[in-house]
C-alpha cells in the first residue's frame, strides 16, 4: 500500500439543477464543472492518482467533456445509488490498494488546496476526516410552514466533501453494510462500523453545485478568478552550475544519460542542467538556492536524482498559485554533442516541470577551447526560468 488517490463521483443525473446534461458536464466558462473538479486534484502535489466514477451512459459524454484527462485519470461506472457508486469506485482500487482514499463530489469544484492537505494528514494518521463548514445561521424546526421551534445551532457543521479515510478502513466499511441505498455519504458508512470521524475546516466556497441559482455563484466564483488571474506578475531567474569530470562511462545532462568517455563529480548525480534550472526557479521565487534546500553536507542526497530537487521547486511555484511559463537551459562544453540528445532531454524536462515541450529551450555551446570547459574538464550550464505569480501589489 503507498499513495493518496481520490475517487470523483461523477455518476449521479442532477436532476434538481433542471438541464436535460447531468450537472456535472455543465460548462463555468469554457469549462465543465467535472473538468475543474479534476484538475484541482490533479494539480495538488500529494495526489497520487485520480479515479472517476461515472455513469455508464456517459463515456463519450466524459470523453469530450474532459477530453485533457483521459490519460491522466483512471474510470469506474456508478451504481444506482451514491454509495454504490463509491464502493465501485473503491472496488477499481483494490489492486493498488492507497493508504489513503479521499471521496470527493464532481460538483464541489472549489475545494482548496489547503483543505486536501489536512484531510490526507489526518487520514496518514490512521484517522478518518470530512470537510465541513460550521453553521452560522439561525435554525428553525418548520411543520407545515409554521415554526415549531429554534434548534440550537451549537456544534452543528455542514458536512462536505472530500471525506478521507485509510484505504482499509472506508473499503471494509462499504462491504460490511448489505444495504447502502439509506447513507448519503461515506462518514455516514464509517460511523455506522464504529468509527470515529473527525471534522477539517472549510469553508463556504467549497458548496456542492445543486440547484440554478448554485450555478449562477459558481458562474461569478470562476469569473472573478479569471479576472484575478490577470493580475499575475512575471518573474525571472537565473541559474549557473559547473562539475568537473572524473572516471566514469556517461554523464546526466537535463534528466539524460548520455555514454561520454567520463562522467561528472558531485554529491547527487551532477546534473548540471537540472541544477543551474532548479537555482533559475528558485531565484525567481526568491526562496534561496538548491544548496538551501539540498545541502551537500546532507548525506541523504549522496547520488540523488537531479529531477528530485527540480520537482521540489516545480511543486514550490504551484504551492504559491504561480506557474512555470518558460525555461531555457545552455549547456556549455566541447564534448559530448548535445544536439542528438537534444529532443529527448527537452521531453524530459517538460515531462518533469509539468509543462509543454514547447516551453522548454535547450541549447549547447562551446567555449572555443578556452578555459575549463576548453580543456575538457569539466561542463557548465546557465538557465533561465519565466514564471507567473499572484501580484503583492
């Protein structure tokens, strides 16, 4: 067992909502309510793997509708209920078995991030935790119109989702109720085998999009966060790196091993691309330097992947709501020929920063036999790294 994975239930009709399209293929913006329910996942650091339970009725439905993550989610079909539907979802894990599943409704769209990271620390913990709201308004008991009488509103929470749990824990729960048609959500199950839930904030935003005028705030949430996308601030770093060689058969060079007559000295494997780019995006956060971070002192980072400390400043931009725009590494040296491998070591870095190809420049040079790098001793490397994030103005 390792990993977080969340399942998306995604099978239900929506009826109340009024449209004859399942709410959750409704568009905010040019987007479907399904589509910004994944990428949020999707993009939180701690999420392994994402599993959407839809209706068997809606594959082409999901498939054009989500057309971006059909390679990057896995799919189970619903059951006739709610809770059938998440223990089939939970039925498509069983072979990967995570240790910590978040249950999740396709049409909450707006959880934060922050929210996702309690309820995975709590489920770490052994524990099972929901997402809730306190009630803040003033509740009456109401028959036939006629207010019978105020409820105390102390202690009373709206339940959300995500709902996480240890993978065991909600499995076993779903399989030892025989009838699961009355539970309207997965805490519900787990309490009635006996367990303890405990509640992580959240807050109003992350509402469950139900009825028409639910549509109309979501419409004006995606809205106002469009606008404040476009005040984002561009920022620029740069980054340089050298290693000299020594003994040995190739060298790694932006994620690739490339046979050379030596290879390169240093505590991790001595990737001098991915190095002078890891200081690049770090200097454009402002937020040190990869020896920070990764200080060679620290024994653990003996022989280290390169790619490692890259994805820590990959994941330290979309922490801070920024994102990667463009990168642009030269690498400096007589030899190895750069240009053969150079498509590969592009996909490589796109592949590890998230972003396009096309965002990503690799270029080589010599230094006409002049200095270290002239005499073959050793190979240096410069980079840029474009970046947006959220203006402090």
């Amino acid at each position: 067992m390792s990993g977080t994975w969340a399942i998306i239930v995604a099978a239900g009709r929506g009826s109340r909502i009024g449209t004859d399209l399942p709410k959750q293929y409704l568009k905010l913006g040019d987007t479907s309510i399904l589509a910004l329910t994944l990428d949020n996942f999707l993009k939180h650091p701690n999420i392994d793997g994402v599993l959407v339970v839809i209706h068997s009725d809606d594959k082409e439905l999901f498939e054009r509708e989500c057309f971006q993550f059909a390679d990057k989610v896995r799919i189970a079909f619903g059951g006739a209920t709610r809770q059938e539907s998440v223990l089939n979802g939970l039925q498509a894990l069983e072979s990967t078995r995570p240790n910590v599943v978040l249950v999740h409704d396709a049409a909450r769209p707006f959880t934060s991030h922050d929210v996702i990271s309690d309820l995975i620390h709590a489920s770490n913990c052994g524990k099972a935790a929901v997402a809730a709201s306190p009630v803040v308004d003033s509740l009456k008991q109401v028959t036939n119109n006629i207010i019978l009488k105020n409820v105390d509103r102390n202690g009373l929470w709206h339940a959300q989702t995500p709902q996480a749990f240890p993978f065991d824990l909600i499995h076993n729960a779903h399989l030892a109720i025989e009838d699961l048609s009355n539970y309207t959500d997965d805490a519900a199950v787990a309490e009635t085998c006996g367990h303890q839930i405990s509640i992580v904030t959240s807050s109003k935003e992350n509402f469950k999009i139900t009825t028409p005028e639910d549509l109309v705030q979501a419409t004006m949430i995606v809205n106002n966060r469009l606008t404040n996308e476009l005040k984002m601030e561009s920022r620029t770093g740069f980054g340089y790196d050298v290693h000299c060689f020594e003994e040995g058969d190739h060298v790694t060079l932006c994620g690739i091993d490339i046979p050379h007559t030596k290879k390169l000295k240093g505590h991790s494997d001595a990737d001098v691309g991915l190095h002078a780019l890891t200081d690049a995006i770090l200097g454009a956060l402002c937020e040190g330097d990869i020896g920070t971070h990764f200080p060679p002192s620290d024994p653990q980072w003996k022989g280290a992947l390169s790619d490692q400390f890259l994805i820590f400043a990959r994941d330290r931009v979309i922490a801070r709501q920024g994102k990667i725009i463009h990168v642009d590494v030269t690498i400096v040296c007589e030899r190895p020929k750069i240009g053969p491998n150079r498509e590969l070591m592009v996909a490589k870095m796109a592949e590890i920063l998230d972003i396009k190809p096309n965002r990503v420049s690799i270029k080589a040079t010599t230094s006409e036999k002049l200095g270290f790098t002239g005499r073959e001793e050793g190979i240096a490397a410069q980079a840029v790294a474009t970046i947006q994030l959220p203006s402090t103005d």
